[in-house]
C-alpha cells in the first residue's frame, strides 16, 4: 500500500518537474492569468466544471498527502487511496460526457484553462480509461490545441497500461529487482532525451535528480 501511495506521488510530482502547469491545492491563479481565468469561467460551464473536480481532486490529495506524513494509520491511508481512484473514474466520466462529440477539449475552442485541467484529469485517470482518447489527444498536441508535454505523459501512461514500454520516461513503477521506485522501461533508451525534446520536456537525467532518482 505504501509503495503504491508514493509511486503515486512519483508521478505525479515528477511531471509536474516538467510541464507547464503544476498541481496545488488552490484553484490555478497567476498575476497574468487571472483576467483570463475569470472571463473563461464567468460564461463558461465546461471551464467551471472541469475547476470544480480539480478543485476537488486537489483538496483529497492534501488529505492524502497529510495522513502519509502521520505514518501508522494505514487503514486512513487505504480508504482514502480508495476514494481518490474512484473519483479519478467518476472524473474521466464527466470528461468524456463533456467532450461529446467534440472529441476533445480544445484550448482554441474553449480557452487554455479548460485544456489544461481536462489534461490533468486525463493525467490522473487510469490507463485503460486512456487508451481510446490517445489518437485525438496526439492530434490535437501536433495542432497547438493541447500541450505537448502533458500529451506525452498521457501517451507512456497507455503504453505502461499495455505493458509495454515507454517513450518519455515520464512513468515511476516499483522495481522488483532493486526493491526502489524506478523509470518504468523505456523504448529506445538512447534516443529519450531527444523525444523528450521534442515535445517539450526536459532531459530525463534532469528531472530525476530533482526527485533524488540517479539515472
């Protein structure tokens, strides 16, 4: 269970090294941004929506991530790990009924807010649920309507779901040979950096050194 709480942490926290928006507690706010974020959401229910389940998905992670650094109370540990995978599928539920036929949430179409938070919840959503949307969203990456990095993470998270390897070394898997947390299998290892590059992400050396991973 521990392991399985701290590779969740893994992730999520390492491709926040390296995307362009990052995951906290509040509703996302900058000094710039915020003139965008209210004219996007005051008439905008599909931006609101999307807020108001980050917002959500953000407050139970504070939960989480009090009660790991209590230690001793697993079974709290347990049932929150368990209440935070069922709103990740509830979340992707309502995403999918929000794009419609639309296919996906376009940063063109409905503002840059609503794509980033429709690409966090996708983050978070299990991997099965991502296989489907995987050809729109590396679409829509290739047209300037969803940010590259994020696709990317997205993508390695399908791979790893299929078992099979991936291509950014974005994903964080327990190695049963060295008993740690590692880079889950990368395709092509020599090449990373390179595909890293193009969509936007830095080396991978560089990433995990922040994380205290040697690579």
């Amino acid at each position: 269970m521990k392991n399985l709480i701290f590779i969740l942490a893994l992730t999520l926290s390492f491709f926040a090294c390296d995307s362009f928006t990052t995951t906290n507690t509040q509703k996302p706010t900058t000094t710039t941004g915020n003139d965008r974020i209210t004219s996007e959401t005051s008439d905008n229910p599909t931006t609101q929506a999307l807020l108001d389940m980050r917002q959500k998905e953000q407050e139970l992670q504070a939960k989480i991530d009090e009660a790991s650094d209590q230690f001793g109370d697993e079974q709290a540990l347990f049932e929150l790990d368990e209440q935070q995978q069922k709103m990740h599928v509830e979340h992707m539920t309502k995403l999918e009924t929000l794009m419609g036929s639309a296919g996906w949430i376009s940063s063109k179409k409905y503002g840059k807010t609503a794509c980033e938070q429709a690409l966090t919840i996708m983050k978070n959503a299990p991997g099965e649920r991502l296989e489907s949307h995987l050809d729109v969203l590396l679409k829509a990456a290739e047209n300037g309507e969803a940010n590259p990095p994020e696709v990317a993470y997205i993508h390695d998270k399908v791979l790893m779901h299929q078992g099979k390897k991936q291509l950014y070394g974005t994903q964080i898997a327990f190695n049963e040979k060295k008993g740690i947390n590692d880079v889950y299998p990368i395709q092509d290892e020599a090449n990373v950096d390179a595909r890293r590059a193009e969509v936007g992400l830095g080396p991978l050396a560089d990433a995990l050194k922040k994380m205290g991973i040697q690579y």
